[in-house]
C-alpha cells in the first residue's frame, strides 16, 4: 500500500491536513462515522475537545479491527455542530489528532452540521483508508 500526499506551493499551506492524497494498494476501508459513544452507546464529554478525543479514538479503533493503521487513512470529513468553536480550538484538536494518529495527515474537510444524530454530540469523524495487506478478521 501507497499514499503519497500532495500539497502544492500554488496553494495555502495545510495545517493539519494534507491538500490531496493519492492511494495505491488492494483494499478500501470505509469508515462509519463515529462519536463520542462509549461502549455503552452513551455520549461522553462535554467540550468539544473530549468529544473529539473520543470520537477520533473510536474511528481508529475501527480502523484498527479492519487491519489499518492511521497512516493508512486517506480520507476524514469532521462533522461539528460548532464551527467557530472548532476554530476556536484547532490547536488544541491538532495536538489530540498528532497524539493518536500521527502527523500522517489524510486529505480532510470540517463542516458545520445543524446537529448529529445523538442531539448531544458536537463532533463526528468518518473517512476511507486505503490497505494493503489483507484482512486479520
């Protein structure tokens, strides 16, 4: 498996992310979105950081019992109910992204949402990896 992440000089510099992102390898991994569910299906965290936390947690995780590794994601869209607040604390979210996935940036969108399917959740994160290994499971 390849991914090889372009980011032109024409073009702002990414801050977290990656401009564009091509992918070679055998197979697809898409990637639910997930929140800040427990285990128990119950929303944990208050702020938009925990939730975050959480949410990129579960996301790896899944990706994880797919046979992927954060490297391998090509693609996350985060979803908020906050965009400013999201902007408010990018620096913050970056460091939690770095500390659990890595500095491997997939090409990535956040869009303002009215609100997710749980009505207390602020954050949701889906995405694709790309493998080439086949599958542990």
């Amino acid at each position: 498996m390849s991914l090889h992440r372009h980011n032109p000089a024409e073009l702002a510099p990414p801050t977290g992310f990656s401009h564009a992102v091509t992918a070679t390898g055998t197979r697809l991994v898409f990637l639910a979105g997930q929140t800040a569910l427990d285990s128990e299906g119950a929303v944990v965290g208050d702020t938009l950081a925990e939730q975050f936390t959480t949410a990129l947690a579960n996301l790896l995780t899944a990706l994880r019992h797919a046979g992927g590794t954060p490297a391998d994601l090509a693609r996350v869209t985060v979803y908020t109910t906050d965009v400013d607040d999201y902007r408010t604390h990018a620096a913050e979210l970056g460091r939690i992204w770095r500390r659990l996935a890595g500095r491997d940036y997939p090409a990535m969108a956040v869009i303002g949402v009215v609100r997710l399917w749980d009505e207390q959740a602020h954050v949701e994160l889906d995405g694709f990896a790309v493998l080439d290994e086949p599958s542990p499971h």
